[in-house]
C-alpha cells in the first residue's frame, strides 16, 4: 500500500506547515514584513507615476512627497482603494498586501 504512505506523509507536511502559518498570524501584520514581498516601487511605477510624477511631484494628481505628514497609512489605504477626485479607485486592480506595502511607503513619507 505505498499510496497510503504518501498519503500519510503529505498529511503531516500540511499539518507542520499549518503549524508555522498558526504561529505567525498576529492581527495586524507589521508593515516591515507586508512590504518584504512586494515591489513597491514597481507598483508605484505600474499604478501612480502616469499621475503623481517620477519623483512624486505631482502632475495630473496632487504632489505626494510629504503625503505622511497628512495622511495615516490607513487613510491612505482607503484613498487608493476608492480613488475619486479624478484618481482611479485600485480596490481590484491590486492586491491587498500590495496596497498595503504602497500605503505603508508613503505614509513614511513626511
Ligand atoms: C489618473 C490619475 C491618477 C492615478 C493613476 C493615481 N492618482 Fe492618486 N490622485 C489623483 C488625483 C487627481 C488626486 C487628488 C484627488 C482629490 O483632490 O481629491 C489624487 C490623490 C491621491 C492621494 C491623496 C493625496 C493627498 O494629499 O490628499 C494619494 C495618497 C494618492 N493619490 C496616491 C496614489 C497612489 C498610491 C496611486 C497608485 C496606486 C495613485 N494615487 C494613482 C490622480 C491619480
């Protein structure tokens, strides 16, 4: 019965890995290792730039290179998820974890 044995074998490999996911979920999840996986100035350069400038300047959109000494990462969060104002909303076009490393970048902006 060599099926079971695999079987057993990828039972445990979920349950270790399971394990590891249980013991690094804090509710809220530092921006430090959010950002680790993501591109954020690629995002920046995909998304924002066509707007906001190269250098954050502004263009089409409001000059961003201070937007921390204004705005809380969450209230950042929440801009660039629902636009309006002439920015387009990126609630579908990008992922959570990304939005969240680009709102955690710029509300360090100050
Ligand atoms: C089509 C142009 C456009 C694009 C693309 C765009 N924005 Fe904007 N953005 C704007 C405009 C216009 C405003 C000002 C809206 C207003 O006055 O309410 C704005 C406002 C903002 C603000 C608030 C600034 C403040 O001081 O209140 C932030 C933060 C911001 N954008 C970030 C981003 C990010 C991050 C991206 C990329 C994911 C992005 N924007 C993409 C046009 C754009």
């Amino acid at each position: 019965m060599k099926t079971r044995v695999g079987l057993v074998g990828g039972c445990l490999l979920i349950a270790a890995l399971s394990l590891t996911a249980c013991g690094n979920k804090p509710s809220e999840t530092p921006s430090a290792s959010v950002s680790a996986n993501v591109d954020v100035p690629k995002l920046y350069q995909n998304y924002c730039i066509s707007c906001h400038g190269n250098q954050l300047q502004g263009g089409q959109g409001p000059n961003i290179q201070k937007v921390g000494e204004r705005l809380t990462e969450a209230e950042i969060v929440k801009r660039i998820q629902k636009g309006g104002g002439g920015m387009p909303p990126f609630q579908v076009t990008m992922k959570e974890e990304e939005l969240k490393a680009l709102a955690a970048w710029l509300s360090g902006l100050k």
